[in-house]
C-alpha cells in the first residue's frame, strides 16, 4: 500500500483541530496524516476532589500525561494512563492544542481507522538528545509522551530528530543520545507502547542523523526504524537521488530495518555544500519526485510519505497525481506491447502543474518557510480550491494499486497540460 498524506493539519482546512485535519485529509483522497507536536505547555496541578480515584484515561479536563506520587520519600513519575489518581498526587498534563484529554484521543483513532487515515506523529522540531541538558531531559519527555498520544490514537510510528552533533563533538554526542534513546526504549517497553520510533535522517552535517548514524542506532536499539526524509538525504549527498534506481537503491539500505514498511518524508529542497538550504515546494529544487513514482509503480511497496513541502496536502496530492499517471502510463504502455512492438512515448515529457490540483503556480508562496506550520494557514486566495467542497461525498479509497496488472483508477483530480 502506498499512502500519501500532509505533515500536519492540512494548511486550506477550515477547522484546526486534529478531528478537522483527519476529516480534510480524507476529503482530498489522501489517507495518511503525521501529527505535528508542536506547542508544548505543560502545567503541574494538584487533582480536583472528583478525580481522585479515576484514572487519566477518564479525566475529561486534561491531557493528564503523568502522574508524581511520593513512595518512600521518593518522587516517582508514574506514567500509564491507567494508573489511579490519589488524593496527594500531583498531576503532569499537557496543552498541546492536539487534544483536550485521552478520551479524544482515542476517539481520532477510531475516525482515522474509519476513514482509512494512517496516523503518526512528529515531536516538536528542535529536539536535543545530545547535550544532557535541563532541555534533554524535556526533549525526553516529549518523546515519551508522542509514544503514549501516538499510541493511544492507533498511530504507527513516532518520528524525531535527535539533535545537534557538530564534528568537534560528535563522539560524546552519539554516546549521550545512544543512552538517552536506549533508556526512552526501556521505557517504551515497560509501558506497552506500539507504536515505533522512528529516526528521521537529517538534512544538515551538524545535525545528527546521517542515514549510516540512523541505521547504527536502529541496530543497536530494539523498536526504533530509520525515517527516511528523502530531501535531507539528497541535500547531504549533494544532489543524489536522480534515477529511479537511486531510490530504489535507498530504500534497499534501510529495507531490512523498517519490518516491511518505509515511513518517509518529501519536499522539495535547496542545498548546498552537503547541507541543506531550505526546504521547499517540490516544483522547485531538483529533487524530483518522477523517478520515485517510478520506482514505486514498479515495486509497488508499502510505503507512506508525508508531504514536509511548505506546501502539506497541496505537494501530497501532486505526488499522489504523478503517481497514478506513471502507474496508468505504465499499464497504457504495456496494452501498446501487447498489440503492437511499435511503442509512442510522445507525452512522456508532459508537466503536471499545481493548477491541476486547484491551485495556481502563483499561489506558491513567495518565500516558503523552512518547516511547515500547521498552526497557521498559508496565504490562499479567497475563492475556494477546485478540489475542496465542503458536502462532496467522501471518495472511494483509493484502489491497491498492483503494477503491473489491471488498469488503475483514474486520479481522482484533473490533470492538466501546462500551457
Ligand atoms: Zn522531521
């Protein structure tokens, strides 16, 4: 199965709640959505008289995400949401703006399993597992909380970035975030987390994760799979991933680490010297997502990628659209050999431009903005996008498109000639 989806709620989603972003994600005939962590507010408090003897899975209030209790004369953090609350207890909960309590949580889970939509969740961008710091010790924490939310709404994977490594530190680094992520795993275990970890490989030299550090961690430490964030490895490989057999060769590398299933990231990107630039639309940059659709008509994989474009759904329905057309032309092309040796490839250099997905070129905004931020919506015009209307019956799912056999489905969005 190949899936496609927005890093975030969808920036053209009216609503900005995750119920909002899950529903619109299916509305656009995507079906995997990663849940951006954000804003981080934790509060301390004391338990209301009525909470006593509940557990945070029925506290309706608060996102309780642990629960500080003194057991001979020691403070322990006690962390499963089934645990009951006593009169002295002191509660951890979490504003997120994700959701209001464990409840609603698990009732996304349902609607994303109702609505075919794969759930996942991305911890707050600047992570530092590196330092063993007062921060490290938060960034710790917001890993082990993404583990309890991205379990309880049935989600997949938990994806992160480790921190910064710079060259002249780089050995004590990986020692700190080595134990540092052993210990998180120790955890994980110990509270029944399902969902994996995932390492994300990053986009800057400075910046540990380099695809060799990843899979070095994924082998030392069990439950943990290698990200693969496409741009990143392109950027840091100066421009590498070009033929089909480039991808193919990349996800050959982490293949035996992910247990049969590829969780990814795409963009655009701008890149210099090894490093990342800047991430961008996928129209710009010379990362192409072409050869990749290639690869994946071919192998037919079970793969998600998460559209990181400064663009979300936009980028992510332009990669579902190439997709669809390199599978239909590749089923086209094999109707053609069957009948006649004579193959015509004349509409092979055809361009998909955004205006086929609702979307002008000129709606790209001017300077795009290195990460996504799902909180804000983007600069769009006033009129709504072709593709979105509110009442319009949810779309089929998409078929399991099995290259090479029957015709595929018709994209569900126009695809339009450039002019
Ligand atoms: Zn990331």
């Amino acid at each position: 199965m190949i899936r496609f989806g927005p890093a975030g709620i969808p920036l053209s989603c009216k609503g900005r709640t995750l119920r909002d972003g899950i529903e619109d994600v299916h509305g656009l005939g995507l079906n995997a959505m990663e849940v951006q962590m954000v804003r981080v507010n934790v509060i301390d408090r004391f338990p209301d008289e009525e909470e006593v003897g509940l557990t945070p899975l029925e506290v309706e209030s608060d996102l309780i995400m642990e629960i500080v209790r003194v057991k001979n004369k020691k403070e322990v953090r006690l962390t499963r949401p089934t645990e009951k609350i006593k009169e002295d207890d002191g509660l951890i909960t979490l504003a997120s703006g994700l959701a209001q309590n464990f409840i609603e949580l698990r009732e996304l889970g349902e609607m994303g399993k109702e609505m075919d939509v794969q759930l996942s969740m991305h911890t707050p961008y600047y992570m530092d597992l590196a330092s063993n710091s007062e921060l490290t010790d938060r960034c710790m924490d917001n890993i082990r909380w993404a583990g309890i939310m991205t379990d309880q709404m049935h989600g997949c994977l938990v994806d992160t970035h480790l921190g910064l490594a710079p060259e002249k530190i780089k050995k004590q680094a990986k020692k700190n975030i080595t134990e540092n992520i052993t210990e998180i795993m120790g955890w994980w275990e110990d509270n029944k987390i399902r969902p994996k970890l995932g390492f994300e490989t990053s986009g800057r030299n400075e910046v540990f994760g380099s695809l060799e550090e990843v899979l070095e961690m994924c082998d030392k430490i069990k439950g943990t799979v290698p990200v693969i964030n496409f741009a990143h490895v392109h950027a840091r490989e100066n421009g590498a991933l070009r033929d089909p057999s480039d991808f193919g060769e990349l996800l050959d590398k982490v293949r035996e680490y992910v247990d049969g299933h590829f969780y990814t990231h795409f963009s655009g990107v701008e890149h210099e010297g090894g490093n990342e630039k800047r991430i961008t639309p996928i129209k710009k940059g010379d990362l192409k997502f072409e050869p990749l659709a290639d690869f994946l008509a071919e192998e037919n994989p079970n793969i998600t990628i998460i559209s990181s474009s400064p663009l979300l759904e936009h980028d992510a329905m332009y990669m579902k659209v190439i997709y669809e057309r390199v599978l239909t032309k590749r089923v086209a092309k094999e109707g053609k050999v069957k009948k006649s040796d004579k193959g015509r490839d004349e509409d092979d250099e055809e361009e998909i431009g955004y205006e086929g997905l609702g979307m002008d070129d000129g709606e790209e905004p001017e300077e795009p903005k290195a990460k996504p931020r799902p909180e804000k919506p983007a600069p769009v015009k006033n009129e709504k996008p072709a593709h979105k209307s509110e009442k319009k019956p949810a779309p089929k799912p998409p078929e399991k498109p099995k290259a090479p056999v029957k015709p595929p489905v018709k994209p569900s969005t126009p695809v339009k000639k450039k002019r």
